[in-house]
C-alpha cells in the first residue's frame, strides 16, 4: 500500500473509529498514534548541550560527560528523541506493554527527523536493536527494540541486524541502582557465530536509557567481536 493510501485509511479508520490519545485521553480522529496532535507537539526533548555519547550535560557544549571523561563509555556517539516523562513516556508504554506496534513508526518518523539521530544512521553500516532473551520475547510476543531499528534502519536502506542475542535472562533493570545495572547485563549478551559485523559501524536502538549499562554491555561486545565503532539512538532518556 502506498503512502497516500496509508495515510487516507488512517484517516478514514480513525474518522469512523476514534481512539483515545495515550496521553491525554482525548480522541484521535486523523490517526497518528498513539497521541493526539497536541501531546505530539508536547512531546519533552532533551534542553541544553549533550555529550557525544548522547549523555545531557550541565555545563557547556564544548564539555564531555563523566563516563567518557573518565574513558568508561564504550559508546562513540549517541542520540535520544527526549527525557522519559510526560506524552513520551506515555508513547513508549503504549508501545512496550498495550502492544501498539504502529507507535515504533511514529516514534522513528520523529527521530528521523531529528538531525542528531539522521547523522548517526547516514553514515552507518547496520542498525541493531538491543535483543530480549528468548523467555521474555515469547512471553511479550514482540522486542519493542526491533521494531524501532527496523522503522529507522528500513526507511534509508541501512540493513538491520540481529547478530547480538541475549544469553542470560536478566532482571529488569527498573527500580535497580546504577551499581545494580551494571552487575546484571554482565555476560548477558554474545556476539552469534554468522556474524558478519567486523570493521562495521553499527547503531543499536532501544527505547529507554538511564545509566546506559545495557547499551554500554551490548558495545564491549561487538566491538571484542570487531566492530569499529557502536553508537546508539534511544526513543527516551531517564536519567
């Protein structure tokens, strides 16, 4: 189906049949889900200068973060849509647990057009989302993080990969101390044996950061594989 019909169903489906924005509870009648336009407009981004890795800073924009100031980010560039409240958290929930699949399109439109996110994938070699263990994608049915790398990946023609599996079944990581994080994605993830990745550029996606162990766990890997260089685009920062 083409743009224009995809955009005229969606219209016309969302005329007969009404959803109520995730955010606000008002009804969406021109679908764009799962906000209204007015949330979509709301959505919260990340105010003031950023490190290269994608970490907010305090200070001025010729600073570093204290992760690659004290060389402990793996990550060589690093971009997110905006902080984790308000309609973006609201988006990523919707996408993680009601099962709003259409939500990774609408979320990687916006990224896409954010220059810092567009940079990142211009010029990489493959898109990756962050894997779920085997035992959590079934009892999900889906990982929210594919579906984003394949919405961003697929529009510029960068080839989405799955080479990286996650091996251990880890806790969530919500509600853990930064300590925490760290202990519980060590040896979780391995590069798998039809890897073709050495010398790549390669950009893994996920929907939410905070201390960013998960991604920073995921980079030490490819890159002992071989990788030349790992950047990341998140949806959201929590930290």
């Amino acid at each position: 189906m083409t743009l224009f019909w995809t955009e005229a169903w969606d219209a016309l489906t969302g005329a007969v049949f009404p959803t109520p924005c995730v955010s606000c509870g008002g009804l969406i009648a021109a679908h764009d889900p799962p906000l209204c336009p007015g949330c979509w407009a709301k959505l919260p981004g990340i105010v003031g200068p950023v490190c290269a890795c994608g970490s907010p800073l305090p200070g001025s924009a010729g600073e570093v973060c204290g992760r690659c100031r004290r060389g402990r980010s793996n990550i060589a560039q690093g971009a997110s849509l905006g902080v984790y409240a308000g309609p973006l958290r609201d988006c990523v929930l919707a996408l993680k647990y009601d099962g709003r699949h259409r939500t990774a399109s609408r979320l990687a439109t916006r990224l896409l057009a954010h220059p810092r996110c567009r940079a990142l994938l211009d010029s990489a070699d493959a898109v990756m989302g962050v894997p779920l263990h085997k035992e959590r994608a079934r009892e999900r049915g889906f990982n929210q993080a594919d579906l984003l790398a394949h919405a961003l990946g697929e529009p510029l023609s960068v080839p989405v990969s799955s080479d990286l599996a996650r091996t251990r079944k880890t806790r969530p990581q919500t509600g853990l101390g930064a300590r925490e994080r760290r202990r519980n994605v060590v040896d979780a993830f391995e590069v798998k044996a039809t890897c073709s990745l050495k010398n790549a550029v390669v950009v893994l996606v996920d929907d939410v950061t905070t201390t960013g162990a998960t991604l920073r766990e995921c980079a030490a890997i490819l890159l002992a594989y071989g990788v030349r260089e790992v950047r990341s685009i998140t949806v959201a920062r929590a930290e």
